[in-house]
C-alpha cells in the first residue's frame, strides 16, 4: 500500500518502509508528541449511544437505575 506521510508527506510503501504509514520514526515520534500533547483531538464520540442502545436495548439503563443514579449524586 503506497501513502503519503502524514507529518511530512513523502512517499511510503508498506512493504518498504518499517515505520509506514510514516516514512521514518522521526514523524512517528513526532506524531506521537502531537496526540500526548493534544495538538489532535477527536472532537465527536467515538460512537453514536442512541444507536448502540438500539442494537441493544438490554444494555441501556432502566429509569430505576438513572433514578438511583441520580439520587447517589445528590
């Protein structure tokens, strides 16, 4: 698989480069300064709760339990 790098944009291939998608460990250390620094932010949830609670809604609290849930916060 051909890419660019994501910090520096050069050409990778994955079957040539170790690092890939990066071209070196020099942009995947710098990469990884970015996240830990949080210069990258995931801005939305990672997934939606409505549809989760609709594959499964066993899994989605009961108005008891949001209830007590409330009351232990009080």
């Amino acid at each position: 698989m051909k890419r660019d790098c994501p910090i520096c944009r050069k050409p990778t291939d994955s079957e040539a480069d170790a690092d890939f998608p990066f071209c070196s460990e020099r942009c995947r250390v710098q990469d990884l300064g970015n996240w830990s620094s949080e210069k990258y932010r995931v801005s939305e949830p990672a997934f939606d709760e409505e549809a989760l609670e609709a594959l499964d809604p066993d899994r989605s609290p009961t108005q008891d339990q949001l209830r007590k849930f409330d009351e232990r916060k009080n």
